[in-house]
C-alpha cells in the first residue's frame, strides 16, 4: 500500500481583533469583534468550509500590555479577549468537523480542573478538542494569580511536565467501554473500569479519577509552543503539535530539524509532531496591491502604541520625534539580546527613522509576514513545506474579519489547486485527521483500580 501524498496541515489562528496590534483600526475591520460571538462563528464556519484544520487561540489571563497608566493603554486594540475554552464549546455547538484548540497554562490552572474542561470540550464537539500547553510569560499574569511576579523559567517548565502527566493520567480514568449504564443490573459502570490516579509529586497531589468519561479522542490534540531548550524538550516529549514563530528558512529549518531530533530521542515517531509556524499573509490580486495594503497597515499604528512596543527593546522614547532617526547604539537592556544585536546592525548599515522600525515591528507580532498575491504567498508556504521548514502554517489574520477572508477565499483555493491543502475532512476526530498517534488508554487493566485506598474517599 502506498502512503499518501503528504499534505499541509492548516490552522487558523484567531488572534482578537487581528494579529497586527493596530489591526483593529483598518477600515474593513469589525473594531468589536473580540467580544462578539456571531461575528467570531461567521469565521469559523467559512474557516471549516475550506476545509481549515483547526481553529488555535493564543491566550493570557490578563490584559498583557506593560503601561504607564490608563491614558497609554487605551490606544492599545489587544485589551479585551473571551475566555478560550468557554468560546470553543460555544463554536463546537454550530461547527461539525473544524478542530477547536486553544492555550491554556500550567502555571495558572489547576490540572484537575482543566482535564475536565478539555475532556468536556472533546466530549461536546465530539472529539475535536486540543490543548497549547503553555507555561505563560507575562508579568501582567502573575498579578492576578495571588504572584508578586513571573515564576521562575525552570520551575514553570518543572511544574508544566508534572501538570501534564497528571492530566493525561486523569484523561485515563476510566476505560472506554467502562460506563455499561446496566439499568437491569442497577451496575452504572464495571468497577475494573475506573482507575484512581493517587498522584503525589513536587507540585500537585491529585486522586482522581476524573468525573467524566473517557473523551473520544482519549486525549485531546497537544499542541505547545515554547523555544527555550526545557520548552523543546517538554514539546518533544508531549506535543502532537509545535507552534512556532520564525520568519527566516534558514532559522525554521534549524528549528525544524532540531525538534525532530529531541521526539525521536523522546523515543516517538517524529513524522507525528507537526511543525506548526504562523504566517501573517498580506493578499493582494497583485503585488502592487498587496504592497499598498501593507503600506495602509503600517500607517495604523499610533504613535504612543508604538513607542510602548519597542521600549523594552530600544529604551524609552517617548520624548522623541518619531521622525527622528533611530538613536545608536542601542540601550543595554535584559530583553532577547540577540534580536537587539541584530536590529543594532542593521540600523548601522541602513538607518530607519523610530517610526519605521515600530510600524515594522508592529506589524509582525513576531511571525512572519508574507504580502503578495495568492501565487506569491503559496510559492513560499510550498517552499518551506517541501524544504524541510515544516509540516504546516497556522494563518492569522492581520485585521478581522477582512483579512481572514483574504486569505480563505484567495489563499486557500490556490494551495488546494496545487494539492498542498485538503479538500475534504477524513476520519472521526480531529486526531485521525490529522493523522496523528492515537492515545489508547495506558491504564486500562490496571491493577490499580477503584479499591486502591490510598486516599479516604468523601462528599
Ligand atoms: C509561537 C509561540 C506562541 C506562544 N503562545 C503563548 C500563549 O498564547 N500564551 C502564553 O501564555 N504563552 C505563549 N507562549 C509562551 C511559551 O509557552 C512559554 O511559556 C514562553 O515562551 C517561555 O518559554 P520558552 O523560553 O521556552 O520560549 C508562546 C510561545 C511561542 C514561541
């Protein structure tokens, strides 16, 4: 039997408002669509009409923008945002076949209360959930969890490997067929069937089981982003799914070929981690077009929001005229130090005003932004697909709901033509069609099982 060809897997990165921090501003963008649900289903629905994978949602548990007081922020568009698992199960009601994947960290849930959460969304969407386990990276965070500040990098990474084994753990409660509901019987469920976790670790102490069947994908897709060696190394041991952020081939296929390597010394099958970058396409019916609309974004960006955006990078600049050319040499400063060199090199060999380098910055949320007509842009999604750079893109739009629809309506055709994407859903859950390792249940037949007492049971 021959393989079939291998396809590009597609997501849809809803990012509220847009990626582009000033997206919210373009004339075709729905300026209220983070807190409107009808206007994020009407996407969503296109999305699964051309046949998108899944949807992803990013995520933080508070407003993540570093601000001096109200009157800076309020020119920011990223402040408002539903909370993910909440809107996934509202889109999974009036969606069939899309996958439903969002973020949700392990340093700011508990993982009993959120494997239920995302073993509920699998059971309601009928096996399309997943979960982007991050371990969050903003200070804003920490001040609504009871925190003074951001944990330690290790020890979040710490408490991320534990936090995933006890959900997964919790995931295998029960057997698939445990829940026989014998109503002649009066038996709900067989006894054998239910298995108690009776975790005790360094971080978590959790009994189980889980108060909810077995999900039809057992567990849920895993999806995970993080660069640092620690977050490579939990994404290689847990991840169906790595989301990155490079906007250079040569640095993605560095990555690529590094992740490969860590699944399979994680001793798993490396041709089911799917390496995921996001892309930002910028689509014009022709490149004069799509330039103009780049051109158009960049004039978005308001003074006070961009100022605040490059700050950590290149000092306080408040005080200058943006016109001005960027001050040489750059502030010393604790943020990714090898990005500022970088900048500072160029900007030796070719100045840029503050301006333009905060309307380039702006514009990219650190991804890679691709401006051309439809060919253009699927030429170089092709390109680093075939060429060792990745298994797929996660879009995002740079404004909502127009540049969703750009790229659905434009882009997607184009890479179906060529054979790259799927012209139809295959398979039960969002796991088989993906293509990606089923999870059977590791415990069933366990010997621990419901009179494991290790932990007196109460009401
Ligand atoms: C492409 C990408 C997307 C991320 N998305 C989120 C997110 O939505 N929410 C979040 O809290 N952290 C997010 N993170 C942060 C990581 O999960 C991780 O906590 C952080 O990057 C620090 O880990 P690292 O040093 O391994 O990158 C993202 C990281 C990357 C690289």
């Amino acid at each position: 039997m021959t393989n079939p060809p291998r396809r590009m897997k597609i997501g849809i990165n809803m990012v509220q408002n847009g990626a582009h921090n000033s997206g919210w501003r373009h004339p075709d963008a729905d300026a209220g669509i983070a807190n409107d649900f009808k206007g994020y289903a009407r996407i969503i629905k296109a999305a699964e009409e051309q046949k998108i994978d899944f949807m992803f949602l990013a995520d933080g548990a508070a407003v993540r923008i570093p601000h001096k007081d109200a009157e800076e922020l309020s020119r920011h568009g990223h402040i408002d945002r539903f909370e993910p698992l909440t809107l996934l199960a509202a889109v999974a009601a009036v969606t069939d076949r899309i996958g439903l994947i969002c973020t949700a960290s392990t340093t700011y849930n508990e993982p009993y209360a959120l494997a239920r959460k995302f073993a509920s969304l699998d059971h309601i969407s009928d096996g399309r959930a997943g979960w982007n386990v991050v371990t969050g990276w903003s200070e804003e965070e920490a001040l609504n969890f009871s925190r003074d500040a951001l944990m330690d990098h290790s020890e979040r990474y710490e408490r991320a490997n534990e936090f995933f084994d006890v959900v997964t753990g919790l995931w295998d409660s029960w057997d698939d067929d445990a829940f026989v509901r014998d109503k002649a019987e009066g038996r709900y469920f067989r006894p054998e069937g239910m298995h108690l976790l009776n975790h005790k670790g360094p971080h978590y102490q959790v009994r189980g089981p889980l108060n909810l069947a077995r999900s039809p994908q057992g567990h849920p897709v895993i999806a995970q982003a993080g660069g640092s060696g620690p977050g490579r190394d939990l994404g290689a041991r847990i991840a169906d799914i790595i989301y990155t952020g490079q906007k250079d081939k040569g640095i993605a296929q560095e990555f690529y070929a590094d992740m490969k390597a860590r699944v399979a010394a994680a001793g798993r099958d490396p041709d089911k981690v799917m390496i995921m970058p996001g892309i930002m396409p910028i689509i014009g019916t022709t490149e004069a077009e799509a330039q103009a609309k780049l051109d158009e974004m960049k004039s978005l960006v308001h003074p006070a929001v961009g100022l605040q955006l490059i700050s950590k990078m290149f000092g306080d600049l408040s005080d200058r005229d943006p016109e001005e050319l960027m001050p040489l040499p750059l502030p010393e400063s604790n943020g990714v130090k090898s990005a500022i060199v970088q900048w500072e090199r160029r900007l030796e060999r070719t100045p840029m005003t503050i301006r333009q380098v905060y309307e380039e910055i702006s514009i990219s949320s650190g991804h890679n932004v691709c401006c051309g007509t439809p060919a253009q842009i699927a030429d170089l999604m092709q390109d680093w697909f075939e060429d060792g750079a990745c298994d797929g893109w996660n879009l995002m739009a740079p404004y909502m709901p127009g540049g969703a629809e750009d790229f659905l309506t434009l882009l997607m055709p184009e890479l179906r033509r060529r054979g790259l994407a799927q012209t139809d859903y295959a398979g039960d859950t969002l796991r088989s069609r993906l293509g990606l390792e089923l999870r059977p249940n590791l415990r069933s037949g366990d010997a621990q099982s419901a009179s494991d007492e290790a932990i007196a049971v109460s009401h």
